[in-house]
C-alpha cells in the first residue's frame, strides 16, 4: 500500500489509532460511574452531582510533566513507569490543599509515534489513576516531527480535584515551634534529572550496584510516589494539619516557604531521616555541593506535615513511617542544620 501524502511528511494517523486501540481497555478500567463519555469523545464528560454533599466544593487544578525522566525511559527503553510519575506528582500538587483528585488527562507526544511505547505510558498512568481513584478521562497523543526530536518523548498532566471550602488547607494557620514530618520518598519523583543524568552518565546504568541495592537504571525509574492515602489516613483520624508541601523541583529550600506564613521560617535538622542512596551517590560522583543537592534533589523527603507539637505521637501512631525532620521558626527562611557528630 503506498503511504499517505501525510504519512510521508512524517505523521501517521494509523500508528495515532493504533496507540489508542491499545490502551483502550487500560483507560476505560479508570472509568466510575461519573464518566459520561468514552474514550475518543471530543471532551470528556464527569458527572460532579455528588459534590452537592459538600458545604462548598472548590475545584483544584494543576498541570505538570515529567521532564526529562523521559530520557532515562528512552535510554533504557523502559515506559512502564513515567505514566505512574506524571499521575503521582499532579494528584500530590492538589493534596497539600486538601484536594482529592476527580480526573485527570494526559499529554504525550513525539517525533513519531510508536504506538506500543504510547500504550506502555499511557497504561501506566490508567494504573496510577486507578490506585489514586480517579478517572483518566481523555488525553493527548500527538505526533509533531521537527518540533520534538528524533526519539524523543514528552509526557505531561493535567488534574482535577476537589475540596470542601472549610476543608482547605493554605498554611495559613502555622505558628511557630509546629512540628515539621515527613512522609519519606522512594525516589527523586520527577526532578533534578538533568543533573542526575549528568552527573551518572559515564557509569554502567544496568549493573547491579551494591549501594543503591538495585541498578542505577532501576533506581533512576522508580516511580514518584502518590501520598493520597497516607495524608487522608491523617487527616481522617483528626489530625490538625495545619500545611502540606510537596518536595519537587527546587528542593526543601523552595517549596517549604510556598506555605509557611509571613515571619516565620524553618529548621530542618539532618540526621533525622534516611537520605536516599541515590543521592549519596549524586553527591559523591559529581563532587556537589549540599547546599545545591537540598535545592536540585528531594533528598529523601516526599510530603512534609505540619501539626500542632502535641499531636506528634497520634500522627506516628497513624502513620509510623513519619519522622519529625524539623520545626517551624520565628525567623524566616530555611535553615538546614548540619548533623551533630
């Protein structure tokens, strides 16, 4: 069969209806009763009557990607994982006000699609909604040559989620000496990539190292993780959880002062939690600075809480994994204090 004016100038419509036939059955497993339409309508329809319930339901939104954590896909042709990153990171975003998350659509594109590698990220991201309890209700897949480059992927996520008015969470109510926990991350989530990339560039990605206890290319690709169901374990037992902050791109340094209030700032003591390997190697690999590697890197800390002193004990006895990492300050700014010898 000879190929298509359009297929020649570099898009193929046929691979574009492939990739959708193949994550079909993924997606529409994310679908409730709330979905209205089916995959490939031209906007997706959610039935919101069971926000009636709420006092005064306020809609949260975000947009996000994955960035170049795509690369470390693609070098290890590995697409399994990047769906669950784009999900995870865009449902935390809206949890540090509160929010549960109602439906999310997603954005991948290409030089030139192949359709099984759209399908794997895809199918990961209706796996990811799935755990989260969210509808994927419709998407993006596009085929742009000379705009992406050859090989190249780009995923990105957009999430709606939802919060009772007197429910949200702002950090408004902060105060000084409030405790400062942290619910650990698993990996770097889907920042300093580029960095890391860097950095780790001239070693064996696919060898076992004793460090890490895994590949650097399996530790690389280890999912952002979702805090849903731990920050409403929290917050269904009582807990006064006075702010939320996500560790993405810029570290405890930059995303911390995001919620605290005007005069106040925080200690954030070392040595009171685990930093993941890693970024030990990261730091030892590229001789970097600390000061850099707490502005590039999560360092370990996936979801910081913020509650009242007294409530220390009832929040580990929720969630034991939680560790006190520092305290709110009358004076402004982080402070990152270096670990007592």
């Amino acid at each position: 069969m000879t190929k298509s004016a359009y297929a020649q100038a570099g898009v193929d419509i046929d691979a574009g209806q492939k990739a959708t036939s193949l994550m079909k059955q993924a997606v529409q497993a994310t679908y409730g009763a709330e979905v209205l339409t089916g995959i490939g309508a031209f906007g997706g329809l959610f039935d919101v009557s069971a926000l009636k319930e709420m006092e005064s339901p306020v809609l949260v939104a975000s947009t996000d990607g994955v960035g170049t954590k795509t690369k470390i896909a693609a070098k290890l042709n590995r697409w399994d994982t990047i769906g669950h990153d784009i999900v995870n990171h865009c449902i935390n975003d809206i949890l540090v006000q509160g929010a549960k998350p109602l439906f999310f659509l997603d954005y991948v594109a290409s030089s030139k699609l192949d359709p099984e590698q759209i399908a794997a990220i895809v199918r990961g991201a209706a796996a990811a909604c799935v755990d989260n309890g969210c509808a994927l209700l419709g998407g993006e897949t596009a085929e742009m040559p000379g705009v992406y480059q050859d090989g190249e992927v780009d995923l990105v996520g957009t999430i709606i989620g939802v919060v009772d008015r007197p429910k949200i969470i702002d950090g408004t109510r902060i105060q000084p000496n409030d405790l400062i926990l942290a619910i650990p991350a698993r990996s770097p989530h889907t920042n300093g990539y580029t960095l890391l990339r860097s950095v780790l560039a001239d070693l064996d990605w696919n060898e076992h190292n004793e460090r890490l206890g895994m590949s650097i290319g399996d530790a690389a690709l280890i999912p952002h993780r979702s805090y849903l169901n731990e920050v409403h374990a929290l917050l269904e037992a009582g807990l006064d959880i006075r702010g939320l902050a996500h560790i993405t791109g810029g570290g405890v340094v930059d995303n911390l002062p995001r919620i605290l209030p005007e005069g106040t700032g925080a200690l954030i003591e070392r040595g009171t939690w685990n930093v993941l390997p890693i970024f030990e190697l990261i730091e030892e690999v590229g001789g970097i600075d600390s000061a850099e590697m707490f502005r590039v890197f999560n360092m370990g800390l996936g979801m910081l809480v913020i509650i009242p002193p007294d409530q220390r004990d009832r929040a580990q006895a929720v969630l034991p994994e939680l560790v006190q990492i520092g305290t709110i300050q009358t004076t402004s700014g982080i402070i990152i204090q270096a670990e007592s010898s």
